[in-house]
C-alpha cells in the first residue's frame, strides 16, 4: 500500500485554510496546515510533502516567493497556487514548470481536488524517476 | 466661454469679408490721402493760377509795345505830312514800312474838310478824297495826340480796326488813321518765344465779347479754363487781353504732385489695412486657437475628473471584488463540507436549502469575477484576428446547450483587435444569446466589411428584447435575467469602446435580437 500523499495547505484566511484542509482530509489526503509564508517555508523544509497548495498573497513571505525558495533538492511538491487575483503573464514564465496549476478563488471544491490529484501525480512520478 | 459677442456686431462682422478696423483704417488714411491731393491740388492750382496771370501781364507789355510802336508810327506820319504841307513823296516815304504789312493801310484826313476828307493815302482800305467808313468817323471826334481806337467793324468784305492820332505839332484837324484787317477766325501763331506755352485772345473792348475778338491763337475755339485777363492800355486804347497755359506753368512735375500723393496714400491706406487685416485675423485665429485648448483644457480636466472619481469606485470595486473571495471561497468549501457531511442524512427540504446556498455563492462569486473585469481596463493590444477562428475559441470554452445551433462564420473574415479582449466580447455576446434561448434556437455569428471597418453580428431566434430595456441594456446591473450579473454586456460596450469601436442591439424583424459591433480597421492593409 502506498504511503499516504502529504499535501501542504498555505492560506492566512482561517476559513479557506480549514475548510480546504478538511475537504482534502476527505479525500485522503494527509494535509498540514500553514498561516503564512514563514510557517510554510519551515513546514516544507521539516517534511517531505507531495503537493503544497499555496496562497499567493501571505504575510511575511508571499506565495511566489515560497515557490521561488524551494530546495531543489530533494524533488520539490508538485504545487498549487491559488489567487484571488489575475495571475500575469510574467508571473506565469517566471515560475515555469515549478507550478502545477494556477487556481482563481474562489476555487470549486471539485477543481481543488482535481488540481492537488493532478499535482500528486507529477510529484509521485518525478520522485519515483528520481535519484 | 464665449469668443465672439452675439448679436449684432458679430452678424455684421460675417457679412463683411474684412475686419472692422480693417476698413476704419482703409477709410481713415485713403480719405487723408483725398485730403492731401486736395490741398496739394488746390497749391498747385492756385501757384498756376498766379504764374498765369503773371505770363499774361507780360505778354500785354509786349503787346502794348506793338501798339505804341502804331501810335509812334501815326504820330510820326501825321506830323510829317503836316510839316511838310501834304506832300505826297514824304508821306509816301512814313507809310511805307506801315502798309508793307498785309491788310494795313494809313491816311492822313483833315477832320474838318467834310464827307471826304482824306488828303494822302495808302493800303488798299483807303483812298484820297473817298468817303471815310462811318466807325472811323466817328473815331476823328475823338482823335487826340494819345492814340485811339475803334472796335472791330466789317468793311466790305473784311474786318477791321481803325486806329487815330491827331498830333500836337500839326495842324488843327489833322489825324493820322491806321485801318487794319484783322482775321480772329485764323489761329494765331504762337509755337516759339518765351509764351509760347500760352494761348492769348485780345478783344477790342473792355471785357471778352465775340464781335470785338482781335486776335487768339486758339483760332474760334474758346480758350481753355482756367484763364487770367489783364487790360492792354495804350492812349485812350482798353482792349482785354486772355491767356490760358496749354501746359501746366508749374512744371509736369508739380502738376504731377498731387496725384502722386494720392497714389502714395492710397497705397499706403491699402498697405496698412492688408498689414491690419493680417494681424487681425492672426489674432482671431490665435483667440480661436486659444479658446479650443482652453475647452480642450477644460474637457481633459472634466475627463480627470471623471477619471478619478471612476478610479475611486473602480479601485473600491477592485478591493471589493477581491476581497469578497476569500470568505466566497471559505462559503464554497464549507457548502461542500456540509454536503459531504451528510451525506445520505440529506433529506429534500435541506438539498434544496443547499442548493439555493449553492447558487447565490456561485452567483456571487460570478459577480466577482464580472465586476473585477470590468474595472481591469487595459489598452488594447490590437492584430488582425480572424473571425472564424475566434468563434471556435468561443465555443470550445462556451459549448452551445443542446437544442441550440451555432451558425459561424466562413474562414476570412479579417478584424483588427485584442484577440483576448475580442474573446471576451463574443464569449458575453454568445452566451447571452444561448440564455435568451433556453427551448433551443440558432446564432448565427457573421462579419463583413463595413465603412472602414469590420462589422461582427450575433444573431438569436429568442424572443428578443423587452423595449423598456433598449439601448441601457449596455449598462452596469441591468439585466432581464434572474442570475445575470448585468456586467456581460457593459464589459462588452467597453471594450468595444477601448477598440474605437461602437455596439448595438436592435430587434429582427424575422424574430430574435440582433447585437452589432463595428471595429474600425486599425492595421494597414499591407501588414497583414
């Protein structure tokens, strides 16, 4: 049996954090919750996450530059960003391939399960290829 | 911000094809200019008038010289033959330089010797012993030692004037007569000499009378005004004498002065009006200028104004919009939740308790989206899209509901535009037609050129549009639809508006609503 696929969910509104956590735990995801950059940047260098779902506007550190910041090494999470705005054309060619999905809140439960699903798949499959 | 003061001043500036002052000054240096050539004018004419009268005062000196030169010559003549007791030889001998001139003869008469008192005689007028004519009778009355003269009278055939002297020295009674014809008909010459430049007329009388003409150089022809008259005097002898000038006495030059000045003024009156008229309309034109940036001034700063005031509610709308998705999302999610949670708990009345929840958060959320797109103006980024491949875009994101057929547009048809802003607008424009449809219907997507443009056309069979709602129909909010935002169709006049373009919505006659956008061509046609 595989081990359960470990997601992160980055959000400083309590509400879309816990319910988007809670939605994912219903779909068997093992998720663990962060409040802003900072605890995520901390939650992703203790753990090895498959999928990390973030918020782009956060304090102290926004999601951009979490993404920006991830250790190449060991192969990062596949990841999720989400934005109450527009996402621009230079944020897009900035970030590359190191994003999975761009998500406009409000997110549809069923895109956010379909986007994170998707996510883990190229995650699992790049770590499975990797060294 | 008026420019020109209404009324009557401006209706007569129209009228006039120059300006006010411009004509002020024409009148004012060209009726100077008049003036001056007057009083120039009158100078020289008064300074001709003068040498005039002075050149006809010395042509009476030299013609009062000829004459005394007769009474010198008749007071010789009558002394000799009374000295010499009538002898014929010596009057032959006076006589005969005076009677060498045609058509003048001299006698010597005793005035007291009755009806032929002519004693010696030469000329062809007179002879010795004949009858005197009565004028020249009637002149020995007078006859004194100061020379005297009759007036013209005919003799026969000729014309003629007598002159007498009866001489201190001689006898009592005797007279010397002069009798001379005279042709006033035959113009005198007068081309050489000092006058040469007048033309002279001596009458045997007091004042100018026909009958009694002596002599003119303009022959029967009057003489010419202006003229100057001066008295020849010479014994008991008064004859009028007149001159006029045949060429101005000023010189061609004075003549020509006042004219000149005329012309230099009138000239200059041109001048200065043309130098006026151009400055005048220079200034109207600057006013012009100024009063269409001041308005233009005036509509940028009302447009900043709006400007603002709509970046003000826009950018509230934006943070609205924004801010709204957080707790839309977290409301989304925990409708989910609770769904999940229920799960075959649920019973009727709380699935369609959810559902409604499920809907107005969607609504909501949709509104969201719609007004943040409306207030994200951007220029737009215009290339040559074609239509065809637009609509395929529009039905790959937007799917027509079953029952409903799209008609597109054949590959070609060129419009110049933002392709995502385009996107957008035939997105709105279509899906508005697939609602307006609900029981299934066709759109017809077309395009065409059309003045200087490209004219795109969505065409429904629905039931068309209430009237009520006409043309607002492209205003924020206003929609016929239970769960329209009211954006669609304002996000549409506004990027068609950014394009330059315009839209419209318009009944079909065959049934139907019919929405038309023109885009004009904003591309050449050679970069395509």
């Amino acid at each position: 049996m595989a081990a359960p696929v470990l997601v992160l969910v980055a959000d400083d509104n309590a509400g879309i954090r816990e319910t988007t956590a809670m939605i994912l735990r219903g779909s068997g995801y093992h998720v663990v919750a962060a409040a802003d950059g900072e605890e995520a940047m901390a939650a992703l260098a203790a753990g090895a996450f498959d999928v990390a779902v973030l918020d782009v506007r956060m304090p102290r550190r926004d999601g951009v530059a979490v993404v920006e910041d991830l250790d190449p090494r060991p192969p990062p999470p596949g990841v999720v960003l989400a934005s109450a705005y527009t996402f621009d054309q230079e944020i897009r060619q900035r970030l590359g391939e190191r994003v999975c999905r761009y998500l406009r809140k409000p997110v549809r439960p069923e895109d956010l399960i379909d986007a994170v699903g998707h996510a883990a798949d190229l995650a699992r499959g790049a770590a499975g290829t990797g060294p | 911000m008026v420019i020109e003061a209404p009324g009557r001043p401006s209706e007569l500036r129209a009228r006039l094809p120059l300006a006010m002052v411009t004509v002020a000054v024409l009148v004012a240096v060209a009726g100077l200019s008049v003036a001056a050539w007057w009083v120039v004018q009158r100078g020289v004419q008064r300074q001709d008038a003068a040498l005039l009268r002075n050149d006809t005062s010395q042509v009476v000196l030299l013609l009062q010289e000829a004459v005394q030169t007769v009474s010198a010559e008749l007071t010789a003549l009558g002394t000799a033959a009374a000295e010499s007791g009538d002898s014929a030889s010596v009057f032959a001998q006076e006589a005969k330089p005076i009677v060498r001139q045609p058509g003048v003869s001299v006698a010597v008469v005793d005035s007291r010797a009755g009806p032929a008192p002519v004693v010696l005689a030469a000329g062809p007028e007179l002879q010795p012993g004949s009858p005197l004519p009565a004028p020249v009778v009637a002149l020995l009355g007078h006859a004194g030692p100061a020379l005297t003269a009759s007036p013209v009278f005919t003799d026969g055939a000729a014309r003629v004037v007598a002159f007498a002297v009866a001489p201190v020295a001689s006898r009592p009674g005797v007279v010397a007569v002069e009798v001379a014809q005279v042709h006033p008909d035959r113009a005198a010459p007068n081309a050489t000499g000092p006058y040469s430049q007048l033309d002279v007329a001596v009458y045997a009388s007091r004042r100018p009378s026909a009958s009694q003409l002596l002599l003119s150089t303009t022959g029967v022809r009057p003489l010419p005004a202006p003229t100057a008259s001066a008295t020849l005097s010479v014994g008991n002898l008064h004859w009028d004498t007149v001159g006029a000038a045949r060429v101005p006495l000023v010189g061609g030059s004075a003549a020509a002065g006042p004219w000149v000045v005329l012309a230099v003024g009138l000239l200059l009156a041109a001048a200065l009006a043309s130098t006026v008229e151009v400055l005048v309309r220079r200034q109207r034109h600057t006013t012009r200028i100024v009063a269409r940036r001041e308005r233009e001034l005036l509509e940028a700063q009302t447009a900043v104004v709006r400007q603002e005031r709509l970046s003000a509610v826009g950018q509230m709308a934006t943070i609205i919009g924004h801010e709204l998705r957080n707790p839309l999302g977290a409301a989304i999610n925990s409708l989910y939740l609770a769904r999940m949670a229920l799960g075959d708990r649920l019973d009727d009345e709380a699935e369609s308790h959810l559902v409604r929840a499920e809907r107005e958060t969607a609504r909501a959320a949709a509104l969201s989206e719609d007004l943040t797109a409306y207030m994200r103006e951007r220029p737009p980024t215009v290339v040559s899209v074609d239509l065809r491949s637009l609509v395929d875009d529009v039905l790959d994101s937007t799917p027509p509901p079953e029952g409903i057929t799209v008609e597109a547009p054949e590959p070609g048809t060129i419009v110049d535009a933002d392709r995502d802003q385009l996107l957008q607008v035939l997105i709105n424009l279509v899906s508005n037609a697939f609602e307006a449809m609900p029981d299934g219907g066709t759109v017809r997507v077309g395009g065409r050129a059309l003045d200087g443009g490209t004219e795109v056309t969505v065409d429904d069979t629905g039931p068309g549009v209430p009237p009520e709602i006409g043309e607002r129909a492209f205003e924020p909010f206003v929609t016929t639809r239970a769960t329209g935002t009211g954006l669609g169709l304002a996000i549409v006049k506004q990027l068609v508006q950014n394009h330059g373009g315009t839209v419209s919505m318009a009944p079909r006659p065959e049934g139907g609503t019919r929405v038309a956008l023109w885009l004009p061509a904003t591309r050449r046609q050679e970069e395509r």
